[in-house]
C-alpha cells in the first residue's frame, strides 16, 4: 500500500525515534523505515518532511530524512517501470518539480544533502528523463539572492562531479553539451564576485576599528563561498568538458580566458593575507585556501590541456609569477606553506611535461599539410621555447641557491629528532610524500632542475659534492645523510649519461665516508629496481647479497629496519631469475623470521610480500616451498584468528599468487577453499577482506570455469547478495566490491552459461536474498543486468569487456524485458567497443609485472609462462565483444520480430548511429 499525506506524523515519529539513544526505541524504528522503503510514497514522505517550514527547527529529523532518501535513490531509483513497488515513475516526476522548487534552504547540511540527492537522480535520469534540469537552474539562478545563489551552485557543483565520472561516450558528449551551456554563465558570475569581494575586502581593511561594515560581513563571506563554489564548477567544466588538447591538438579556448583571470586573483587576494592574519581569522582562512584552490586549479589546466596553457599569454606570466614567489627575499618569512608548495608543484609540472619537451625534428610541413604527429611536434617546439626563455643560466643558479639555502634547511626541531632516535627519523622521512611539505617539495623542484639543465650545473654539483665529502666528519653532526641519498645521491647513480661520470666519482667518494648498512641496503634496493639493471653483472653478488640480508635481519632492532631489510629480499626476488640453487635457505630464513615475528603483524605482512616474490621467482617449482608457506598462508587467511585484519589482505595476494604459479589444483591447496566462505560471510562489514578475496576467486573461475564455480557455490551466491544490496553509496571500496563481485559472476555468464542459469534460478538464493532483506522484482538474472549496467562506469578495461559479453548473451533470452534495455545495453556495449583496443592495451600494461631487466635480455620463460597460459585461454580475452553483439543482435531480432524493430526506433538518432559505427552495420 502507498503512503500518503495522512502518514507523515508517523513518519516523523519514526524518523525521530531511529536516532534515540535508547536501543528499545531504535530498533523498532529503524525496522519500520525499512519495511517502508520500498513502498510507494515512501520518498515522497520523507520530501515533505524535509521541505516542511513547521519541521525548519528539527534540523536532526530533516537531516535523517534526507539521508533515507538518499539510500532509497540508489535502491529503487532504477527499478523497472512495472515494479509493483519502489518508486514510479509518477513519483519520480513529483520529487524532481519538488527538489528544484526547495532552493533556498537555510541549515547548510541539508542544504548540501538535497545537492547530493539532486546530483544521484541526476546520473540516472539526465538528460532522457530529466532534459529541462540545467536550464531550470541557470533560470533560477539570474533572478536569486545571494543564500538562494550559493545553493544552487552547490547544486551544480555536485551534479556536474557526478556526470563528469560518467566514462561512457554518450555520457562524454552529453557532458561536453552541458559545458558549452554553462560556462559562460558559470565564468561570468565568478569574475562579477570576485570583483564584489576585493570591494569587500578593500572597505573592511579601511574601517578597521569601526562597527560600521560588520552587518556586511556574514553577506561578504557567504559571497566568498559562492564564489569558490563557482570557481571549482569552472574548473569541472574546463577539465571534464572538453577532450585533452593533448589528444586533439586543439586550442581550447577557454584555457586562455580563465587562466590569466585565475593569477590574477591570485595576486590581489595575496595581500590581503598578512592585513586578515590578526583581525580576522574567518577571511583569513578564506584567503589562504581561495589563493592554494586557485593554483591547483591553475595545475589541473596545465596537466589536462597542456598547449592551450603553453600559450604565450598564459604559460610565461604564471611560471614568472611563481619563480618571483618562491625566490622573492620578502616573503622567506610569510608563513603560508601551502601557497609555496603550489607555487613550486606548478614549476615542477611545466619542467617535466612532456609535451613541452623540444622535438629533435624541428618544424615538420608537407605537401598535404601537417599530419597529428607532426602538429604536436610544432606544437611542442613553440612551448618548449617559452620554457627556456622564463629559466636562463642566471636564473636557474640563483633558484637553486635559494632552493638550497632557504628550503632545504633543516629546523632545529628536525635535528633534534633525528639525534634522538635516528632509525625512526629517517623512515617517517621516507615515507613523506613530496608535494606534502614544503621541504620535500623544494626537493623534488631541485633534482627536475638539474636533469633539465644538467649543462649549467654540473660542474656546480660537482663542486658541492666535493666539498662534501671532504668534510664529512665534521658535516655528521648536522646532516641527515639518509635524506640526502634518498633524495638525491641515489638518483645521481641511476644515471648512467656518459657525462655524469664525474659526479658518479663524486657520489662514490661521498659513499665511502657516509654510507651504512641500512643506506647500502636502501641504495642497492633502488639499484636492483633501476631500468637499467642488468642480471648478468650482478650474479656473482647474489651470494654474498643474501647471507647479509640474513645477517642483517637479527643485526637490527628498529621494526622499519627489518622491514627494510625484508623489503630488499622481496625486490632481490622479483629480479633475478637464478633463485632456485638458494631456494632451500630462503625457505629456512622464511621459517625463522615467521616463527620470530609472532605477534608483530606489520613485520608479518612484509614478510607475506616477500613470500610472494618468492612463488614468483620458483614458478612452476613452487611446490618446494609448500612445506612453510601454506601453513602460513592459511593462517592468514583464517577470518577467526587474532590477526586476520592485519595479515588478511596479503594473504589473499599470496593465495592468487600461490594459485596462479601451481602447476595443478594439488588437495593441499584445495583446503584452503572452506576459509573462503568465511571471509565472504564478513560482507560488507569487512571491506578489505573482500577485496582481496575476490581476485581470487576471478582467478579460479579464469583457469577452471567449469570445476571450480560448483565447488565454490556458496561464496557465489554470496556475491549475487553483495551486488543486489545497496549501500554502496559514496563509498569507493563498497563500490570496487560490487564492481569486482560483478564482473565475476559475468564471467561466469559467458564461459559457463548454464551454471549461472540454475545459481540464479536456484530457491536456495532466494530464501537467502529475502533473509538480506533484498527485495526482487524480476528475476535474479535481469537484476544482474542492472548491476553490469550500472557498474561499467566503475570498471577496469578488462572487466568492461566483460560485463559487454555478459550483456550481449542477455540479448539471446527470449523475454520481452530484454526490449525494455535493448537501449542501455546497445549504448553500454558500444562505448566498450569503441574504447576497447585502448582501454585493453592500457590494462594489460598496468597488469605486467616489474622487470628490471635491459632491452635485449629474455626474461626466465618459467616466470611468464604461466600468466600467458591464463591470458592465452581465457575466454573473455579471445573473444571479440563486436561479433558476439553483431550476432546476439540479430538473434534478437529474430526472437522478437515488431517489438525489436519498435524498440530500436525510440533510440536517439545519434546513438543508433554510434551502435552502427562499433558494429560496422549498414
């Protein structure tokens, strides 16, 4: 039955009940708004609590309302047209006309809840059922107050976010149609508040000791989050609504419209950093986080449309703008880290893009004009001399003097640290991310300089590299030596240019005075894991190499130091391939740090990494080391023992390693499958373990689709539960988990058909759907299709092509359901087509596993062969999804004659000739 006008009291009550504090009173409540949500006007209820002016003082009711809602959008939102219960499309129809005329709410957290409902609705109902959405906001938009305004950007703000992950080309365009819309609007409402508030700024740094301009204070400021609210959808519009330049090598216009405006902001806001710091820490905090949002944005138009930034009214003023800001002397003191750290990310990025790199070809031009390639070669040459002239000799020593003499000094705190516990200091260093702090930062802007302009300060370095080696005594005191290989000495080594030998004599001579064992260990380590590595001069070592890694292990104290030592077996392991003559110590040496580490499970996890390598390195013959590694590898797994939310997400890895380098399903390994059901039990309570889990399974049903889905029968339909409950809202780990959870039961559709037919159809999976509380509609199956539908978004490129074959046999079935997503599921396919080549490319690299070898050397075929043998006989890497959807197709239309041409009829024009184009039809 539906719900009416007549139930919003209970509704409130009930609303109001599920967040007592007494669990008598809660769990009633929450059971009732359960059983409710899928009935009709359920959200319609929770709308008029929401929006009702009797309830504006119960902010905790309306807030809860809102976020039931919400959970109903992402449940039932997309239920099937017929579905005697959920949300029709009748009330569809009324949430949306209600949702956009409750603009103007007050209390922000609602306000930014219903721009989040807004934006949900939106990915599903955009543009189809939802058309007039942008243009009714833009309406709205001209005539609001500044309150109404702010929300409605909001709106835009989270709608836009929420299109623009849309990966689909159909989605792509629609997302490029609506940029064109807006964004003059969008850009012309930003410069008119930034122009209000530097007014504002100017008249409150004026009356300073007055009450006069106080009244206009909180307007002032919400301004100012309007403005920034602008600021980041011109951002989204310019980023997301126009194809990378890189690509097109086009100009994007917009590019050399915002980005002048952008620094320009910058640099009126800047001083009003130092006027707010003691007077006014609201529009201080302001400044300081508009001046780092606007060179972030200013990054992400650089990174994305690269030439369009190169441009000479662009690209020179803002790298001029931040060299003068980094090696101005007045503002050494200004403490904005932040701001400093942008100034220099920006410097960074220009240096090391790629695309400003000069051709060795010069200007390319032929007879039948100029080819891409060519073009970008043009294209790159012209920025390329921009770059060098902003960064001649002079300027680059003095910003490297500066970099050295003002940044890279380290704080008294800092020396204090390490001399107290200088193990610990030299890890948390480490492991700090270098666009983090300003230090770091600083650093990492040193080294791009000297590979870019090698030419003027080799001879420098040279020099400081002497004169540190010659005092290194008395510099020992003073000098975090860690920091400075890491960071640097390390690098120099990994270049193997002819012209570095001199500071390769350096680096070494600096070595013999400073270096110990855990910067041996950390040099070789990266030495091990340079491109340029080459086994065939390193074999004679690798003796020596383990028996101090052994030796080392029970030397040091520290944790981080073993975990070190561990972490240079690991990378030892992953790239040598004589492994086997020392296989016997290394599975003593397993066994004893193992039986040593009881109860360290951090040590244990790097441990488990090493293992790992380890069953790489052996292959085929990894059943030598079973003796030590499944009893390990089954303590990991067990989801009951005390360290299994530690150990669990390695073990898994280890397992999928373990499975994938068997030579045959051996019992040993078959024991380990009963620990599987108890971690997918876990369900969503237990992210991690799903996580790592679900490779495995995809890895069993890859190599034996036929044995192993029924003897892991349980966990599937355990998966069918995972993909058809929600909750997975704005969670990126719920979501990977339904993702993967999807793909693998996809799999299973294409390469055993007939065990997914009797899975789903099964009245086992029934009872334990209904005990989960997920209601079906349709039939198991046709919910699936939804999922594959909704998640390919989400998916990697392999499981794209996946859920596509899926998709095309569900074209087969000889029910009319399939013609109610002949649409989606053509336009679905269609995108993974025509991305598909590159996409699969892309996945397959990213998939390889590290090789330090050279060009030339052959990797051990034991190694690889097996990854080929999996790669090789899998189904869904052979078959082409364009065949399987040209057939599947026209079985369709065999199976449903008129109602199949009818169907294909109501399809927008452009993207029936898109189905065209991908299948090559006539």
């Amino acid at each position: 039955m539906a719900l009416t006008a007549s139930d919003l009291p209970a509704m409130y009550s009930l609303l109001a009940n599920s967040m007592s504090g007494d669990e008598s009173v809660r769990r009633p409540a929450e059971a009732a708004l359960s059983q409710s949500e899928s009935r009709p006007g359920f959200c319609s209820c929770l709308m008029e609590v929401i929006a009702s002016k009797d309830l504006v003082s119960h902010v905790d009711v309306r807030l809860m309302a809102s976020v039931y809602f919400k959970n109903s959008i992402n449940r039932h939102w997309k239920s099937r047209r017929n579905a005697s219960s959920g949300i029709s499309n009748e009330e569809k129809i009324h949430l949306r006309q209600k949702l956009l005329s409750h603009l103007r709410e007050e209390n922000y957290k609602i306000a930014e809840m219903l721009a989040v409902l807004i934006s949900k609705i939106a990915r599903f109902d955009y543009p189809r059922e939802w058309p007039d959405l942008f243009s009714v906001l833009a309406q709205q938009l001209q005539s609001a107050d500044v309150l109404a305004s702010h929300r409605i950007l909001m709106i835009l703000f989270r709608t836009l976010k929420e299109l623009s992950t849309k990966r689909l080309t159909a989605d792509q365009r629609t997302f490029a149609e609506i940029s064109s819309q807006l964004f003059d609007f969008s850009w012309h409402l930003w410069q008119t508040d930034v122009q209000t508030i530097l007014r504002g700024f100017s008249t409150m740094a004026q009356s300073y000791g007055s009450n006069s301009a106080e009244q206009h204070h909180d307007e002032l400021f919400l301004t100012c989050e309007r403005w920034f609210l602008c600021l980041k959808i011109v951002r989204q519009l310019t980023i997301s609504g126009f194809q990378s330049d890189a690509k097109c090598i086009q100009e994007i216009k917009p590019v050399k419209e915002v980005s002048p405006l952008l620094l320009n902001a910058v640099q009126s806001f800047l001083p009003y950093y130092s006027s707010f710091q003691n007077r006014d820490p609201k529009f201080w905090e302001f400044v300081k986080k508009a001046c780092v949002k606007l060179m972030k944005v200013l990054a992400a138009i650089q990174s994305r449309h690269p030439y369009s930034f190169g441009d000479k009214c662009v690209l020179p003023v803002v790298v001029d703008f931040c060299l003068n800001k980094i090696t101005d002397p007045e503002q050494a003191s200004l403490p904005f880290e932040e701001f400093f750290i942008q100034c220099m990310v920006m410097v960074k990025s220009v240096l090391e893009c790629k695309e400003y790199k000069p051709s060795l070809t010069g200007r390319v031009m032929d007879e039948n004009g100029v080819t891409f390639e060519q073009r970008k070669k043009n294209a790159s040459n012209a920025v390329s001399g921009i770059v060098s002239s902003l960064l001649p000799n002079e300027r680059i020593v003095l910003l490297c003097n500066i970099l050295v003499r003002r940044y890279f000094v380290l704080t008294a705190s800092d020396l204090e640290e390490w001399y107290q516990n200088p193990e610990s200091f030299h890890h948390e260093q480490d492991m700090i991310q270098w666009s983090e702090k300003l230090r770091p930062c600083a650093e990492a802007l040193y080294m791009v300089l000297f590979e870019n302009y090698n030419q003027v300060t080799l001879l420098l370095k040279d020099a400081a590299y002497a004169a540190t080696a010659y005092v290194y005594y008395e510099l020992s005191n003073y000098l975090n030596f860690r920091d400075w290989f890491n960071g640097a000495l390390s690098l120099e080594l990994s270049n193997d240019h002819p012209n570095r030998r001199i500071i390769h004599r350096k680096v070494a001579m600096i070595l013999g005075h400073w270096v110990s064992e855990l910067a041996a260990s950390r040099s070789l380590c990266l030495h091990v894991e340079d491109a340029n590595f080459s086994e065939q001069y390193f074999i004679d070592l690798l003796p020596i190499c383990w028996e101090s890694c052994f030796k080392m292990v029970e030397e040091v104290e520290e944790f981080d130091s073993k975990v070190q030592v561990l972490n240079l077996i690991s990378v030892l392991l992953g790239h040598v391939s004589e492994v086997t003559p020392y296989a016997q110590k290394l599975v003593q040496f397993f066994q004893k740090v193992w039986e040593e580490s009881s109860g360290e499970s951090l040590l244990q996890i790097q441990l488990l990494v090493a293992l790992r390598s380890f069953v790489i390195a052996l292959a085929y013959q990894s059943p030598i080391c079973y003796s030590i590694l499944l009893p390990i590898l089954q303590k990991g797994i067990d989801i009951n023992s005390p360290d299994a939310l530690n150990l669990l997400e390695d073990s898994m890895a280890l397992w999928e390693t373990t499975l994938s380098y068997a030579p045959m399903m051996v019992p040993q390994l078959l024991a380990c499958f009963p620990y599987m059901v108890d971690i997918i039990e876990r369900s969503f309570d237990y992210l991690q373990g799903l996580l790592s889990i679900l490779p495995v399974i995809d890895i069993l049903v890859q190599c034996f689709p036929a044995e192993v889905p029924p003897l892991i029968n349980s966990c599937l339909q355990k998966l069918v539960i995972i993909c058809l409950s929600g909750g997975d809202d704005r969670d990126p780990s719920k979501t990977a988990v339904k993702t993967s959870s999807a793909a693998i039961l996809a799999r299973i559709l294409v390469v055993n058909t007939t065990y997914l037919a009797q899975l789903t159809s099964d009245s086992s999976l029934s009872v334990l759907l209904q005990q989960a509380g997920v209601t079906i509609e349709d039939s198991v199956l046709f919910c699936l299709t939804d999922i594959w539908l909704d998640k390919v978004d989400h998916a990697s490129p392999m499981q794209k092509k996946t859920f596509g074959l899926a998709l095309s046999i569900i074209l087969t079935l000889r029910m009319p359901q399939v013609l109610d997503k002949l649409d989606q599921i053509l336009s679905t396919c269609t995108s993974v087509i025509l991305g598909g080549d590159k996409d699969l490319t892309e996945d397959e690299s990213s998939g390889e596993m590290s090789s330090g070898r050279s060009q030339g050397e052959e990797a051990p075929p034991s190694k690889e062969l097996r990854k080929s043998q999996i790669k090789v006989s899998d189904p869904v890497y052979q078959m082409s999804l364009e065949n399987s959807m040209r057939e599947n197709l026209q079985t369709c239309s065999t199976l449903h004659g008129d109602a199949f041409n009818s169907a294909i009829s109501r399809m927008h024009p452009s993207e029936l000739a898109q189905v065209k184009q991908a299948l090559k039809l006539p």
